[in-house]
C-alpha cells in the first residue's frame, strides 16, 4: 500500500501538482488517468523520489520515503520497479544483461540462477530468444516488454508503470495492460499506472484517481466512472463522438 | 555565468561519487571496461602525436640552437626535456581532454535525456557514482601509462630525424637525450597527468551528468566538457608547475 499525503510541486512558481492526497491498495492496479499535462508523470516522479515534492508524504506501507535520507530510500527502491515513459533500457547492454542488471547489482545469485531468472522473465512478457539483441535492435513494443522484464527481475513489491502502452497497436497495448495486471494480482504487487488510454481503463482500472490540472478531481473504481456525474471526468472518458453517441 | 553554482554543485557530485562503490565485484568490471574504452582506444592517436611531435620538436629546436657557441647535443637534451616535462602530460592530456571527454559527457548526457539515469535512481542505485567513479579511476590507471608510452614514442621520434635526415648526427641526440638525467621530472610529468585525467574524467562527468532537455543538449554538454577540461588543464598545469618545480 502507497498513500500520498498533501503533495504540492512547484515549478518556477506554478503549482503543477496540488494537494493530492490518494491511497493505492497492495495487489490492485492502481491507475492515474488525465489528459496529457495535468501532471500524471510529475505526480509519479514525485511518489519514486526523482522529484522533491514541495510538500506532503509519501509513505510506502507506513515508512515515510520523503523523510527518509539516501541510504534508507536506497533500501526502499531495491523493492520498487519502473516502467518509464519511453522504455529507458540500457543502451549499452543486450537485453539479457539490462533484466540481469538489477539481480547483478542487488543478489547474490550464482549465475546460472540469475540467467534462469532472467529467462523466466522475458518468457513472462514473452520475450524469447531475443537475449542477446540491443535495444536499438527491438520494437516499441519489445522495448516496453523488456523494460517490464527488467522492472519485475527482482521480485518488485511496488510497480510503477507510466504510460505503459503509449505508442502501441491497440492489441499489443491491452496484451501489456494484461500482462501488468496478471503480474500484479500473481505477486501482491502495489501497482501504480499512468495512463490516459479509456481502453486501460476500462480493462484493468481496479482504482481509478483522476488528475485534472494537478488536482484530484475524481476517484473510484472503473466501473463508477460510467455513472460518474464529474463533468470533466466525462469529458475526458467521452471524447471522441463515438462514445459519446453510445452512451 | 554563475561559477560559483557550478563549482559548489561538482564538489557536491563529487561528494556522491567518490565512495565505496555498492557492489565491488561490478565495480572491477567497469573499470577494465573503461580501461578499455577511454584508454587503449586512445592509445593510436597518441601514438601517431608523440612520434610527430617528437620529430618536430627535434626539428625545431635544431634550427633554432644553431649557434657555434651551443653545443649539437643541447639539441637532444632540449627535445628531450620539452616532451617530458610539458608535451605528453600536457598536450597529451589535452588531446585526451578533446577525445575522452566528449565521450564521457556524451555518454552520461544521453543516459539523462533518456531516463536511463532516473532508472538507475529508482532501481536504489547511486547513479552519480555507478557511471563516474569507474571512469575516473580507468583514467588515473591508464592516462599515466599513455603518457609514459608517449614519452618514449616522442624521443623517438627525434631519433627518427637524427637518423634519417641530416638535421643533426645521431650521436649527438643520443648524448643529449642521455644529458643529466632527473627522475624528478618524471614524477612531475606523472603528477601533473594523474591530475588532469581526475579533471578531465569529473568534469566530463559532471557536465554530462547535469544535461538537461534533449539530444542537442547532449551536443552542449559534451562541448563545455572539452572547454572546461581544457581550460582547467592549462590553469592546473601553471599552479603546478609553480608549486612542483619553483
Ligand atoms: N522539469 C519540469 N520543469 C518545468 N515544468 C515541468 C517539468 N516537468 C513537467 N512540467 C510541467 O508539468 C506539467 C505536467 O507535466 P506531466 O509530464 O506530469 O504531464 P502528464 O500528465 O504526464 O502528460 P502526458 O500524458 O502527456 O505524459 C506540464 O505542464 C509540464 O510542462
Ligand atoms: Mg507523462
């Protein structure tokens, strides 16, 4: 469970992210939906430590990260994965050495028991026989499943996925929302995910947050936001007249 | 432009690079690597500086000592004392600056611009270190070593006009190159190249490691990173002469 205090960041004196405050239950997948700039990664980056909120806690199951100093967030982090916006692999490792790259640098595996790690991995986001290509050398697709390869190598107890299929053919994003939430559900993992695509949501939304210009403007479960009244909630899920007309 | 930003924030980098690395074993690997890549890759180009330069200098210094009063073997030692006290550790070290250093700060700067960094943050790795501290031990071990090989490289290249051409006889350049030889001066030239390789490795590492925006950012960084190295060389290389030789 990861619960968000009263976070306010600040850039160049704009309040980009104000007074959120949200909790994200352990073994769900959490989303955070908006349109692009309301401040979904801003908000993310916030809850992993890359930015300093200006105010507010973030607690990771009771310890409370913000307060902690380096050495004690280094501890945490070695329990967390991140997907990244654009993949964020390694460019100069092959695959097979950016999934090993945490197990490398945080276990004690021999390394047989690492490469079978590693092989587990990929097949899980099914991956195979791709070990020893770069980065440069795969699809969008492939990138993002190797990144999730490599988020997931060392048993994450939290997963931070933004914008998970950006990017993606409609099928290849809804095999990644999937294969998100199956992870999530199979480890009890606390899962947080970006998104502003209506067909994630729709498929894997366990809790929805809504950010509307730095705000939460709405919370509830996926199938709430059907009947939700927020009138800018409906305006973000019905977008296109298609839907509209439908509903 | 704000110096003293820019200063406190490397001695502040540097305060997170410079520690015991989280993983040893991976550490050493690195290292070779590096070893690797900012050293034996620059090894061609110094060879071909040193042996040109040697040659020149040797050139240089015959037809402008030419004077009945000069002994011929002034010629060898002059040639011999500037590649050893100032063309390998300095020049080399600013050939080094150029080739290095762009890498370095091109390498870190695009690991930035691509979140490569902020993922090495998340996973609980110290990133600063994990990327910089290996280059900058690679560069103490290895740059003393290039600039050893240049120094020989150098001096024979002057052997190379003596031999082959009639600026000045053989013999005399050997018996000047033989002339009162300190090993004071070795040390000097190895003290003032174990300094600029620290310059050079942080301050490419720094430039690199504070890109922000986008490839052609990385392009900008990578350039301040052989300006200020360079800048900082010839401002160290005057400091320490003072205090070494003075
Ligand atoms: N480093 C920064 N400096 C200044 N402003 C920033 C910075 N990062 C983000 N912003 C601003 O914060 C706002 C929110 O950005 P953010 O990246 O969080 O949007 P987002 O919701 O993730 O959008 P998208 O869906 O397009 O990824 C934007 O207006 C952006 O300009
Ligand atoms: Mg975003």
């Amino acid at each position: 469970m990861i619960k968000v205090v009263d976070i306010w960041k600040y850039f160049d004196n704009n309040a980009i992210i104000k007074n959120v405050t949200a909790s994200f239950e352990k073994g769900k997948t959490n989303l955070i939906i908006g349109q692009s700039g309301s401040g979904k990664t801003v908000l993310l980056k916030c809850i992993v430590g890359l930015l300093e909120p200006d105010n507010g806690n973030v607690f990771y199951d009771e310890r409370n990260f913000t307060k902690m100093n380096i050495a004690d967030k280094q501890i945490v982090r070695k329990e967390l994965g991140m997907l990244f916006q654009g993949g964020a692999l390694f460019d100069s490792l092959n695959i097979e050495e950016n999934v090993m790259f945490p197990l490398n640098m945080f276990t004690k595996y021999t390394k047989e028991e690492k490469l079978e790690r590693v092989n587990f991995c990929l097949k899980r986001v099914n991956l195979g026989n791709i070990n020893h290509l770069y980065p440069s050398e795969l699809s969008g697709g492939m990138k993002k499943r190797a990144a999730i390869a490599r988020a997931i190598a060392n048993n994450p107890k939290y997963l931070f996925c933004d914008e998970p299929n950006s990017g993606l053919d409609p099928k290849t994003a809804i095999i990644i929302d999937n294969l998100i939430r199956e992870i999530t559900k199979e480890y009890n993992i606390t899962t947080i995910i970006n998104t502003h695509d209506m067909n994630s949501v729709m498929e894997i939304g366990d809790n929805v947050v809504f950010m509307y210009s730095g705000e939460v403007w709405w919370k509830g479960t996926r199938e709430d936001i059907l009947h939700s009244s927020n009138k800018e909630l409906n305006s973000f899920v019905y977008a296109s007249e298609l839907l509209k007309k439908l509903k | 432009m704000n110096l003293f930003f820019h200063i406190g924030r490397y001695f502040e980098l540097m305060r997170r690079v410079i520690i015991i690395p989280q993983k040893a074993s991976f550490f050493r690997k690195q290292v070779i690597v590096e070893i690797d890549n900012l050293g034996l890759k620059s090894l061609g180009i110094v060879v071909i500086i040193s042996i040109f330069m040697g040659g020149v200098v040797t050139i240089q210094t015959a037809f402008n000592t030419d004077h009945p009063l000069l002994p011929i073997y002034a010629v060898g030692f002059a040639t011999r004392q500037s590649i050893i006290l100032e063309f390998s550790p300095t020049i080399i070290s600013l050939i080094l600056a150029g080739k290095v250093g762009s890498r370095i700060a091109s390498e870190i700067g695009s690991m930035r611009v691509t979140e490569q960094i902020d993922a090495l943050e998340v996973m609980g790795v110290n990133s600063a270190g994990f990327l910089i501290f290996p280059k900058i031990v690679a560069a103490l071990i290895i740059n003393p070593a290039l600039v050893i090989i240049s120094m020989f490289l150098g001096i024979w290249g002057g052997w190379l006009v003596s031999a082959f051409t009639d600026v000045l006889p053989l013999s005399h350049y050997m018996s000047g190159i033989m002339l009162e030889f300190s090993e004071y001066d070795i040390t000097y030239a190895l003290i003032k190249t174990v300094v600029f390789a620290f310059l050079i490795t942080s301050i490419s590492g720094y430039f690199g490691f504070y890109t922000k925006g986008g490839a052609l950012d990385v392009g900008h960084s990578s350039t301040k990173a052989v300006v200020f190295s360079s800048i900082f060389i010839i401002f160290f290389n005057l400091v320490l002469t003072q205090i070494l030789l003075a």
